[in-house]
C-alpha cells in the first residue's frame, strides 16, 4: 500500500497537466497521503482539472511558477514557505519540462537554448531555491527519504549516452536528449554536496507515457507510469541516493 504519510510535504512543478497532474490526481486516491500538495503551473487560471481537484481537496496549494523566471520562482518560495511553515519541504519534484522535435537538420542554436533553460537550468536554480526550505525539513529527520527531505528530478531513458544506440537511438532529439543527460549530472552533483545535509537526490525516469510530450503511440497511460512512480519514490532510501532509477525501480545506466 502507497504510504505517503511520514511525507508531510510534496512540491510538483508543472502540475497541471500530464505526468505531474497525475500525481496530483494519484497522491490525493492514497489514503496515506502528504497533508500539503502543492501543485505548481505557470498558468493556474488556465489550470481547470488542477484547479477542480483543489476546489474539493483542501490539501491541495496551487502555486504559481514559471520555473524559467528568476521573479517567479522566488515569489514561489515565499508562498510555500507560508504554506509549510517551520516544517520545511519534504519532497521536491522537478517535472516541468519542454521537447521540441528536431533532428540534425532542423536542430537551431536558439532550440537548444531554450531546452536547456527549461529541462536542466530551471531544476537547478528551482531546487537552489527552495534549498533553505528542504533543508529545515532535513534538519528534523533522520536516515534519506520523502520522510526526510529529497529532489526528484524528472529525467528521460533518452539521456542515458549509453542507451543513445540501435533502436533507442532512433528518437532524433538534438535539443531533448542532453538537456536530461545535463540534468542527470546535475542531480549526482546535488548529491554530492547535498548527502551531509541527509538530502536525497535522484533523477528518475517515468516511462514513455501518452502526455502531450509522449504522444499517442507511447507504451503507458499517465495511470499505469504514475502508479509505479510513486511507490518507486516512495521507497526510495540512502542507497538509491545520486542515482538514475526507472518508474520500475531499476537503475538506468548513465
Ligand atoms: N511523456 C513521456 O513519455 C516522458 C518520458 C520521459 C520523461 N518525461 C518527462 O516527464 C516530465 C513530464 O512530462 P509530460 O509528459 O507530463 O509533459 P507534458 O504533458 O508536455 O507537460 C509538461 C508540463 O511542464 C510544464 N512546463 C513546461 N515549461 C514550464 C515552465 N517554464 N514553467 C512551468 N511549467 C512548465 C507544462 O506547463 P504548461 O501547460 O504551462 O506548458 C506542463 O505542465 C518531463 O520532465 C518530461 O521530460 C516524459
């Protein structure tokens, strides 16, 4: 049984649609669930299936967060901070993210900029943020866990350099794929300085689901990969720190 109790509380960027309003949706379907949810969009008035589960679920905080907006990002820290008070934050996911389809012919210096910004600079700078907030969580807990304080960070099988061959290296993404190769190395980074500080730091890998990212041939519903993700990220302790994990709780390679 998913128990998210010990796991007061759970940032999710990018919740109002796709993968990260699934875990909306499927956190608050646990009875043992965090008592603050704070789902995070750039729009939130344009967020209606966010804004309706909030409406009937007082654990539920949407927040505003454009994780690309220096401005954005510190008002949102401001606003959870009044929302988690002396607890701190127990769980950070970075799921935000953009892919802009190109090849080696299609690929602009602009594209891959602005990827970066989105899938490896913004997960940085969000998680610098809210540093001092999962830090007051660490402090009050003991061994590594969503109990204590951790950064989930949403990467892609299409960053593993290893698998980026024969079949897997079919998808031709120039601008997607080294942006989660970037981010993986930022999360082991994080983990490195991090891990004194008893912060749990991981870059997980979702699946290929049917999101407007995925699109309709991917291999699994939003359902079935956020079924799995999180009792993956529920059960994750001090010996999957600075790692790469599947939605099935197998570690990718790099
Ligand atoms: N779907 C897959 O097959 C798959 C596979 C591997 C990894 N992933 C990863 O899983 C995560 C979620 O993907 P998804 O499939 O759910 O994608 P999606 O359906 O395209 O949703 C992307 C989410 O990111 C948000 N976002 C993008 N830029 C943002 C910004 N600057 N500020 C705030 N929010 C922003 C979007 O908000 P707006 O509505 O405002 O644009 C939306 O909520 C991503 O990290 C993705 O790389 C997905």
């Amino acid at each position: 049984m998913l128990n998210f109790s010990k796991c007061h509380s759970i940032l999710i960027t990018g919740a109002n649609r796709g993968l990260g309003l699934e875990m909306v949706r499927h956190l608050l379907s646990t009875p043992e669930r965090p008592k603050k949810i704070i789902a995070t969009a750039r729009n939130p008035d344009a967020a209606e299936d966010l804004q309706a589960l909030a409406k009937s679920h007082p654990e539920v905080h949407v927040v505003t967060l454009d994780v690309t907006s220096d401005v954005s990002v510190n008002d949102a820290v401001q606003a959870v901070k009044s929302i988690v008070g002396a607890d701190g934050l127990n769980c950070l996911i970075n799921n935000a993210a953009i892919n802009i389809h190109c090849d080696l012919d299609t690929v602009t210096r602009d594209v891959m900029m602005k990827t970066y910004e989105s899938n490896t600079v913004a997960p940085l700078f969000v998680t610098k943020a809210f540093l001092p907030l999962l830090r007051e969580a660490a402090g009050q807990g003991s061994g590594m866990g969503i109990h204590r304080s951790a950064v989930i960070n949403v990467s892609s099988i299409l960053g593993s350099v290893q698998l980026n061959w024969g079949e897997m290296g079919a998808p031709k993404l120039y601008a997607y794929r080294p942006t989660k190769s970037a981010l993986n190395m930022i999360t082991r980074s994080l983990a490195v300085d991090l891990e004194a500080e008893g912060i749990l730091c991981v870059a997980l890998h979702p699946g290929w689901v049917r999101t407007d990212m995925g699109g309709a041939d991917a291999d699994m519903s939003v359902e079935e990969s956020i079924s799995s993700v999180l009792p993956v990220i529920c059960g994750l302790t001090e010996k999957d720190h600075g790692g790469f994990v599947s939605y099935n709780g197998k570690t990718l390679p790099w």
